[in-house]
C-alpha cells in the first residue's frame, strides 16, 4: 500500500462520516435497497424479524469495524445463524438487490484473487484477515463503469478534503466495512485512472470491492451496517471531480500517458527513449501554460484568473529540469540521458500555441475610433501605444504587446492616413531640459484628447526597434 512514500493507510488513508456528514437520525434515508419488510419475511415463509437496533448515529460510524464484533459477544454470537436455510434466502435476496444497485454482484470470500492489489494490502495493513467471511461484493471496471474511493474511519482529515471539494458527493451511495468507507460513483466517459493508492484513500477502477457483509446482514434483519448514505449511485464525469493539487497531478500524468504513450519508452534491446509529446502534454496542463506565437513568450492561465501571467523562459527551463531529475529518479535503469529541456519546451510551445484573431481587429478599430488626421498636430510613437493600450482596456478588445504593435503601427496608418513615420516629433526631453527628436507621425491627432505621458522605446530606424532577448509580455486583455 505504500506508494511513493506514502505512509500506511492504518494512519493516512482518510476518513469519512465522522465529522463530514450530519448524523444519519436527522436525514430521511431510504433504505429500500437491502431491507426486507416484514410482508416480504411473510410471503418467503421466513419468520417476522427481530426489533432494529437503533439507527445509528455517525459517531456509531467512527467504530464500524468493531461494531458487529461487539454485537457478537456471547449469548449473541453463539446465535448468529450460519448460510443455510432462511440465511440462504436472505443471502440470495441481498445478492438480487446488490445487482440492482451496482449492476454486477457476486458472492465471495475474503481470499479472493479479484480484489485489486492495493485494496489487497490495505487489508494486509488494517490486519482485515482471519475469519471466513461471505461477503456480497460490487463489480468496478468498464462492465458497469462503477469505481470506488475508499478510506478509512480512524483518520476524517482528507476526506473532510474530498467533501470541501465536492460537495455532491454527500448524495451519492456510501457503504462501510471493517473500518472502511467506500464511495461509490459510476463514470460516464471511457477513460478511467486504473488502481492506484493516493495519499490518504485509495481509488478503484477495476476488481471487486464489499458491498454487504452477509454475516452482519443475518445478526441484523434489515442488513445494518449495509447503506449509510445516499439512496443510489450517482453518474459523473472524471473530470467532474475535484482533487487536492498533488492527487490531481498523479490522475493528469496518467491521462497523459494513455494519450500519447508512455513517458519513458524501449526502442531496443538497451535503448531507451523519452516520450517528448507526453512530458510537454503534461508539464503544460500542469502549469497552466499557454505560448503567444506574437511575442514568442508564455503565459500562466490557471483557473479562475482573469487575466494571463507572464512566465519567464528561464523559469519554464528550469521547472523542466527539476521536473526531468524527478522523473530520472523513478526510472533509475531506464531513463534515457540527454539534453531533454529544449526538446520538452518546444513540445509545450507546439501543443499550447494561443492564435488570436481579434487583435488585428483591435489595432483597426482603435485606428477608426481613435484618430484622424489634423494638419499642425502631432504623435509620437509612444503616445500612440499609451492611448491604444488604454482603448483596449475599457473596450476588452485584445490588444498586441507593445513590441508587436510598433512593428505593425507604420505600415496601418500608412495604409489608413497615407502618413509615414518620421524622426522629427519634437517633445521636452525632463533628464535633458530641452526638446528632443522623437519617432512619430506629423499630422495625426488623437479624436478624445487626454493628457497622455509618453513612455518611449528606444528606437534606431524607421520602422524597426531595439527588442529585448525576452519579448514584451504586455497583454492588455485576455487571449481568446
């Protein structure tokens, strides 16, 4: 069960119903599914059922693996009725309701090879072993599309967690047994996470898993301990659930690798190769990426942002390193050696290009709205970018950097007023004390005149400018 060195699941696996639900006394709960009414004991000729213990509270819950031990004490447990006769029945009728329920159910015992390996050796840890109990168990895996996160009763932190992050998950079916709480959903797309143990609970997708403890089921008539919560399980998409950031990122490298293949690859009998396409598929969801083909530079754009953030080239490089030395460890015999860094990142510009199309609408409706041309008047470039960056902020049109726009400024007011930028726009120059010659247009004239500041770039010739090894990353509206 220890995973990347994860603790044990005895101290980590996460829990449940102790403090993340209400007591079930207060909820109306149907309970349809696994009880037999006393009609139905009539018409199957079995005897009227014994008073139900009271419904339990979820501090009852909190001790649910020793609960039916401590029910079991003598004269109780001398009585409890082995699988014949009327147990037999109650057996076959819990299996009838189980199938309803979960869509595949099947009679089993503790033993069984088809309980997953992580579920295996978290029984192996929580010392689940010893009696030969029948157990009712819920087929997961593609035939019902029925999946599980399970944790454990002694721990509610991480599951309080799962809870705060989807709270739908309180209405859909919850069982517990020997000490574990099983959240049931049923996946509605094809691509599921296979087994895995995750810090503080364990998700499955394929084998069995108990649904209903028949021994429990006999000792109490209406099956207590069998439905704790929800009425039926709920169908979701994966993608609907919500994870802390570390699970999330184990689900994301492994949806990567069904995408585009497996990281680290064999391509001889002693070749190894790296799966460019899955590191950048991955290392760009992860970071939120996004690359600007305009100012050859990335964006973060993580969720619930309103607007991108710049990340740095030397940055991005090093994350990838790190990331690559991660990934060298867990592949110690395997992990091929190279230069991976310049590889990945060109992955990650070629997957998360962003195209906006609506910024050259922007520069040509700035160009109608915003000027005109006006004999005697005068702009200097950095005057124009000021007010242009302004126009696109109260407009929410998107906007290029300001060194895509000057490169693009000449050739559409060319285009547009027939004037050509020329080096002899005068403006008082503070350091210096006098006018100086700046880049600009003679005769153009802004049509809502304000008082505007020029922020010039160094220029060196008509038409072109000094641009910085790290492209300007100024973006004064979102990208499409």
């Amino acid at each position: 069960m220890n995973t990347n060195g994860t603790d044990s699941i005895a101290n980590n696996i996460a829990t449940t119903v102790v403090a993340a639900m209400p007591p079930l006394a207060q909820q109306d709960v149907p309970r349809a599914e696994f009880h037999r009414t006393a009609a139905e004991n009539h018409e199957a000729g079995l005897p009227d059922p014994e008073p139900e213990p009271a419904a339990p509270t979820h501090q009852d819950l909190s001790a649910a693996t020793d609960l039916h031990e401590a029910q079991a004490s003598p004269p109780v447990a001398a009585a409890r009725p082995r699988l014949a006769g009327e147990a037999v029945q109650l057996r076959d009728d819990l299996l009838n309701r189980a199938n309803k329920l979960f869509g595949e159910a099947t009679v089993v015992q503790l033993g069984d090879e088809r309980f997953p390996d992580v579920f295996q050796d978290a029984m192996k840890e929580l010392k689940i072993a010893g009696r030969d109990d029948h157990l009712i168990a819920a087929s997961c895996g593609r035939g019902s599309n029925l999946c599980a996160i399970v944790a454990a009763t002694n721990n509610p932190t991480m599951m309080k967690k799962i809870l705060e992050l989807n709270p739908w998950l309180h209405d859909t079916l919850w069982t517990t047994w020997r000490g574990l709480v099983f959240i049931w959903v049923r996946l509605e797309e094809s691509w599921r996470p296979g087994n895995r143990a995750l810090p503080g609970l364990l998700w499955i997708a394929d084998g069995i898993l108990p649904a209903v403890d028949i021994a429990d089921a006999t000792l109490y008539p209406r099956g207590f301990p069998v439905t704790h919560q929800g009425a039926a399980v709920l169908a979701v998409k994966f993608a609907g659930l919500n994870w802390s950031s570390e699970i999330n990122e184990l689900f994301l490298f492994e949806h990567m690798e069904a995408l585009h293949g497996k990281l680290v690859q064999q391509a001889g009998p002693r070749k190894w190769v790296l799966n460019y396409m899955t590191a950048a598929a991955f290392l760009g969801e992860a970071l939120f990426l996004a690359y600007d083909k305009n100012t050859d530079s990335f964006l973060m754009m993580p969720t619930g942002k309103s607007s991108p953030e710049p990340m740095s080239k030397i940055i991005l490089y090093e994350a990838v390193s790190i990331w690559l030395k991660d990934q060298a460890v867990k592949y110690p015999r395997s992990f091929p050696v190279g230069d991976h860094v310049k590889r990945i990142v060109s992955g990650i510009k070629e997957c998360f290009a962003i195209e906006r199309p609506d910024e050259r609408k922007g520069l040509d409706q700035y160009l109608n709205e915003r000027l005109e041309r006006r004999p005697g008047s005068s702009l200097t470039t950095g005057e124009l970018f000021d007010d242009y960056a302004a126009y696109c902020q109260s407009t929410g049109l998107a906007a290029f950097p300001q060194c895509v726009f000057l490169d693009k400024l000449t050739k559409a007011i060319r285009e547009k007023f027939g004037l050509t930028k020329v080096h002899n726009v005068m403006r008082h120059h503070g350091d210096l004390g006098r006018m100086t010659a700046r880049y600009g247009f003679n005769g153009l004239h802004i049509k809502k005149t304000g008082s505007v500041e020029a922020k010039e770039p160094k220029e060196v010739a008509e038409g072109s400018f000094n641009q910085a090894s790290e492209p300007c990353p100024r973006i004064c509206a979102n990208p499409a």
